[in-house]
C-alpha cells in the first residue's frame, strides 16, 4: 500500500512538473501576442468594445500565470498593463497604480523583471510632472534588493609611486543602469506641460544674446536639434512654413544645435537658408540640454506668452495647429509683466 501510495505521489509530481513546464511557454507566446496588439493599436483610434476585449484578454492571461506561478510573466504583463494605461489611454497615474500595487506584491518584489517596473513607473510619474515621486521611487530601488549597481573594481599595486585612478561609485559610469534611466525622467518631469520653462541666458551664433525673459509676450518654439537627424529634417519644412504663417502675429523659433559649433554651425546654416531663425550652440546650452535630459536627442518644447511649456515633440501639422491655438489665447498684459 505504501509502495502505491509513494508511486502515486511520485506521478503526481511528475505530472505537475510536465503541465508547468508545457504551459509557461504557451503564455509567453500568448503574452508576446497581447504585446503586439497593444501596439497595433496605438496607432489607430480603440474603441470602447475593443479596449475591454484587450483587458479582458490581458486580465485572463494574468490570471492564468498566478496560478501556474510564472511570476515572471505575471510582472511582464503587469508592464503591458501599465503601458496600456499610460500610453494608450493617456492616464499615467492609472499607469502608476497598476505598477505600484505590482511592486508591492511579494511574488513579484524579488523578480528582475520588476526592474522594467520601476523605470516604467518614473516614466509615467515624468508625464505628471511628479519630480518629488520619481526621487522616492529611486530611493525604494536604492533599498530594494534589486539594485544592481556594477561591481567597483579597483586594481592594488605594490609600487607606492604609481598613480591608480578610479572612477568614484554612483559616477555614471558606475551606476545602476535601472537608476540611470530612472534619472533621465527624472530630468524631463521638469519640463512637462504646464511647468514654466527654465530661464537662461545665451548668446547666439550671431552675436546676440538670447534670454528666457525676453520671451515674454510671444508664443516660442525652442527647437533643440541635431544636423543630419532624419526625424528633425522631416519636421523641417513645417517649421518654417509655421515661421512664415505665424510670425507676423508674435511666433518666433530659437533653434539650439546640439552637434555643431562654431564655424561648422555657420556653414550648415549658410547651406540650407531657410533655416532663418535665431540659434545658439549646444555648448552654450549644455546645463539647459542636462536639465531637460536631452543630450544628443532631438526635441521641441511650444511655449505660451508667459514662458510656460505647453507641449512637446508636436509632428507636422499639429505645430501649426497648437500655435495658433496659442496665439489666440488672451494676452494678460499684467502678468506677461511679471
């Protein structure tokens, strides 16, 4: 009897092993194929019905992953969740409830793919402007046993004489990977919609000097780009046919080149003329490209008459239309004055 029961046990064992093992791959390929759809469907208009069929779709598939205890899956779909929400929708504090309450859960706390967890976390607190939230999120990592900072290594020699350098912990070169692109959101959440744009002084590549004061009254676009990019050269001819339509009415361009100087700069703009806007040098603007956390990339910030941000990256011809949006809002003589 106790030979058949060992028997049993043992079958059972097997049995469960043999499922577990055939269905993780069967969920990932289903959680590949939920991936994809989500991003289908970013590109098109959701209806309500479909939107519900593709949670119903993502709850079933997380469901089915708790039970088989494929927590890695669990924690990759929690962030398909959280990206729907955030990027679809357009609602990244439901992103951020979803991805919280993940983090949480003691199944998950412990799992490397939680890291993905935590950057996409900062990036929808970025959307809300919530520089004091991503500070604590990256503190919690700091604490958590997933902080992944690489080893330091130092090499001992025995010749007092000889200079070893060392690069310092938490240098870039030394930090989290995780807490490195936690910090490049940290940098644009102060610069979302709404926020005032940070002041600055330059001077421009044609001797004048250029101050955030001075944009006062007048709708701006502070154009940071980089020659030979081929998404800034594509929004080109829009900008300049917005420059042409709207300038007369109180638009301006401060374009900021963040990959030529000096004589360099001149002649790439002595080439394309068209280019006929204000600009300065990357070099001059380098503490203002680190606050925005755009080094290198290129980028737009629509700014109102009071210097606020109101949008970013705007393609075609939605520029023209938030200019004229902007244009058309009541100038508040007072508080242009401020």
């Amino acid at each position: 009897m106790k030979r058949w029961l060992a028997l049993a046990m043992a079958l059972d064992v097997s049995l469960v092993a043999v499922v577990a093992t055939a269905t993780a791959p069967s969920l990932q390929s289903e959680l590949a194929e939920v991936s994809a759809r989500l991003r289908a469907m970013g590109d098109r208009v959701v209806s309500e019905r479909e939107w519900n069929e593709f949670l119903g779709r993502l709850t079933s598939l997380e469901q089915r992953a708790r039970a088989a205890q494929e927590w890695d899956i669990v924690a990759q779909a929690t962030l398909v969740r959280a990206q729907a929400w955030g990027q679809l929708r357009r609602d990244p504090s439901r992103a951020v409830e979803v991805l919280r309450a993940a983090r949480q859960e003691a199944a998950l706390a412990n799992l490397p793919e939680t890291r993905a967890l935590y950057v996409l976390e900062a990036e929808m607190l970025a959307r809300l402007g919530d520089e004091a939230a991503i500070r604590r999120l990256m503190t919690a990592y700091r604490a958590s046993p997933l902080y992944d900072p690489p080893p330091f290594a130092f090499t001992a020699v025995e010749d007092r004489t000889s200079v070893v350098a060392m690069t310092r912990p938490r240098s870039p070169e030394t930090e989290s990977p995780v807490l490195l692109a936690m910090h490049k959101y940290l940098e644009q959440a102060r610069a979302v919609p709404g926020v005032p744009f940070p002041s600055f002084s330059f001077p421009g590549v044609d001797g004048l000097r250029y101050m955030s004061d001075a944009l006062r009254g007048r709708v701006v676009l502070v154009d940071f780009w980089v020659a030979g990019s081929v998404p800034w050269e594509r929004e080109l001819n829009f900008r300049v046919r917005a420059r042409e339509k709207f300038r007369s009415q109180g638009f301006e361009i401060l374009g900021i080149c963040q990959n030529l100087e000096g004589e360099a700069l001149r002649a790439y703009l002595a080439q394309h003329p068209e280019i006929s806007w204000p600009q300065i040098e990357g070099r001059q603007a380098r503490e203002l490209i680190l606050r925005l956390g755009i080094p290198g990339e290129v980028a737009s910030y629509l700014l109102d008459r009071r210097v606020r941000i109101r949008a970013r990256n705007l393609p075609g011809s939605a520029l023209s239309d938030a200019i004229a949006r902007l244009l058309a809002e009541p100038l508040d003589i007072d508080s242009t004055a401020q």
